[in-house]
C-alpha cells in the first residue's frame, strides 16, 4: 500500500513541477530567463536548446541579454526568437542580443490568464487521472485479498485526501501567477 501512496506523491510532485516550469515560460511583463526555455536553436543542424548554447541574463527588469558561447550561432538564435513567435522582437548587435519586454496590454493579460488557467486545468486533470490509476490498484488488491476491504476504504479516502490537496497547491500556484500577470 504504501508504494502506491509513494507512487501517487511521486506523480503529484512530478506534475506540480512540470506545471510551474510551464508557467515561468508564460510572459509576466517582466523579463525572466525562463521565458526562453523552450527556445530550441538548429545548432549545426541539431535541434539545441538555447540555454546549451548561450547564457541568457536579465541586466533590467524589461530586457533579455543572449550572449552565445559560439558568436557564429548568433543568427541562429535569432531566427529561433522569431520563430518562437514571442511578439519580441530580438536586437541583434553582432556579439549578443537584446530582447527588450514590451509592456502587456489589459487584453493581453487577460488572455495569459486563460492560458495560465488552462494550464492549471490540464495539471489538475492530471492529478485526476493518477488517482484515479491508484484507486484501480487499490481495488485490485483488494479483490486479490492482499487487503481488506476496510483497508481499502481508508486508502481511498487517504489518495483522495491527497489529491485535494494537491488540487489546492496547484490553485493557489494558478492564483499568484494570475496575480503576477496582472500586476502593472
């Protein structure tokens, strides 16, 4: 029993991080490095990502700095921002470039918080769907007689516990993204 509760934290903490590392690379008005984690850059003809290959700084609250190792790769990395579809448009000097983080509309950070709360959703789904994964194995261990049925009664109310806390945490990680989002 209590390698499918693991089982079930492990999944829970698996996702809680997936879902935040999601969301950093949701644009807040502010310049964060993160928002360029999923940035792949067609390094040598291999798909890379940009981290491997530059090291990316925020020297100001509103600006990205891309320095890469490589200067050559630097239209590369270019193409790969524009790619990305950002709606920022890179600054290319000849040694790094500039993204500078445009100010968020009101209508622009209204439609990150559906995206956010979209995110969210999709975790919370998640969550769901593993319990609903160790429920079936508690119920087959019961029909196995490897537990009781009261046993099985209190496992089922223990994942369920569990669960809505998780649900919590990922609301309230949902809650201050939404509250970053919005800050002016």
């Amino acid at each position: 029993m209590s390698d499918i509760m693991d089982l079930l934290n492990e999944k829970q903490e698996k996702t809680k991080s997936v879902l935040v590392e999601d969301l950093n690379t949701v644009r807040a008005g502010r310049a964060n490095p993160a928002l360029l984690d999923k940035i792949m850059v067609d390094y040598y003809g291999e798909p890379t990502p940009l981290r491997n290959i530059a090291n990316v700084s925020a020297p100001d609250p509103r600006t990205l700095l891309i320095t890469p190792f490589d200067p050559k790769s630097l239209q590369d990395i270019e193409k790969a921002i524009n790619i990305a579809n950002l709606g920022i448009n890179p600054a290319n000097d000849g040694k790094v470039i500039r993204l500078a983080i445009p100010q968020l509309t009101e209508e622009r950070r209204k439609e990150l918080c559906k995206l956010v709360k979209k995110m969210g959703e999709e975790a919370k789904i998640a969550i769901r769907n593993v319990r609903r994964e160790v429920n079936d194995a508690l119920k087959k261990q019961e029909k196995a007689g490897e537990i009781t049925e009261d046993d099985l009664k209190t496992e089922l109310d223990n994942v369920q516990k569990s669960v809505d806390a998780c649900i919590k945490e990922i609301d309230e990680i949902i809650a201050n993204k939404e509250k970053e989002i919005m800050e002016v």
